[in-house]
C-alpha cells in the first residue's frame, strides 16, 4: 500500500472492488444453488428411472433364459457397442454435463433373433435400461459438479466478506485517522506561524507613524 493519501485512495479503490465482486458473487451462489437444487432432483429422479428400468431387464433376461436357455441369450448377442455422446452446459462460468445422447445399434439382420418370443423385449428392456443409466450418470455428475462448485463460491464469500473486507475498513479508517491528525497538526502549525507573524508586526511598528 503507497503511503499518506495515495495509500488513502489505493484502499477506497480496492473496497469498491471487493464489495463489487462480492455483489457478484452472491448473485452467482444464487444462481448456483438454484441449479445444484434442481440437478440434485433430477440426479434422484433419474436414479429412480434406472433402478426401475433395470429390474424390468433383469426380469425379462430371466423369462428370456428360462424360455431358450443360455445360449438363446448368447446368441442373440452381436458384440456391437452403445455410444454415448454428452454435451456440457455452462452457468455462471461452471460447465457440468447435460442430458447425453446414446447411439444404440440397430438389429442388422446378421444374428436373427432365436425362436423366443422373449427375447425381443429383454433387448428392448436393456437398452431402456442403458439410456436411464446413462441420464441417471450424467445427472450425478453435473449435481455433484455444481454443489462443488456452490461450496466452493461459498467459501470464497466468506474469505471476502469476514477477512479481506473488514482488514481493508480497518486500514481505511486508520489511514484516514493518520491523515486527520496530520491535517490537524498542519493547521495549527500554520495558524502559529500566521500568528507569530502578527506578532512581530506589532512589536516593531513602522516608524512612519511617528
């Protein structure tokens, strides 16, 4: 800090900022919390969706292996794999992932199905499965990212607001206190030298008059 009134006006400078980064701050932890609130429901609601969806697979695979066996089920497997694309969303500067797309492949005619008529909606039953696991992952992870990053802006208005801002108030009002007996003291000393002027004056009057 530059000393006497620079240091004065470097401290009114650096109050500004910080009361207006944490202006900003606060509007973003709201903004954030608003968010964390409603992927945390979503990441529930979504994990709801997955369990439900992988008891109703489980259920068809059993019906599936009960009717053909086994190998009904192995061979009904062509070895092709899902893909899953997610695109990230951004609010307030904090990215988190927003609902994925998942490429599932389609039936090409190579591997025919076997004569079970529960096969066909045990693959359909998995891939409904898939696709919820796949929301219900991407929803933990953005909730888990934004209440992260909420605790994070949260401590960071702490630091601002109980330590930094109240050393900068300090240092202003001891500054400005400084300043003021200085001004003080500067003052009385003119008025003294003012005053012992006049004195002087009148201890040697101009010898005209006589």
């Amino acid at each position: 800090m530059p000393p006497g009134r620079a240091g004065r006006m470097w401290l009114r400078h650096r109050l500004t900022a910080v009361r207006h980064g944490l202006s900003l701050l606060d509007r973003k932890l709201r903004i954030l919390r608003q968010e964390e609130e409603r992927l945390t429901l979503l990441a529930a609601r979504t994990g709801e969706a997955w369990v439900s969806a992988c008891r109703a697979a489980d259920t068809w695979l059993l019906r599936a292996t009960l009717a053909g066996g086994q190998r009904a089920v192995r061979l009904a497997t062509d070895g092709r794999l899902a893909e899953i694309r997610v695109d990230w969303i951004d609010a307030m500067g904090t990215s988190y992932p927003g609902r994925p797309a998942c490429l599932l492949p389609e039936p090409d005619g190579s591997t025919p199905l076997p004569v079970t008529t529960a096969l066909v909606p045990a693959r359909d039953a998995y891939r409904t499965a898939l696709r919820a696991g796949a929301e219900h992952a991407a929803a933990e992870e953005a909730a888990r990212i934004m209440t992260a990053e909420a605790a994070m802006t949260g401590r960071r208005i702490r630091a601002l607001r109980d330590h930094l801002l109240p050393r900068l108030e300090e240092a202003l009002a001891s500054v400005e206190l400084s300043l003021d007996e200085m001004e003080r003291s500067d003052g009385a000393r003119v008025r003294r030298v003012i005053g012992s002027g006049t004195e002087n004056t009148d201890d040697h009057p101009n010898p005209a008059r006589g």
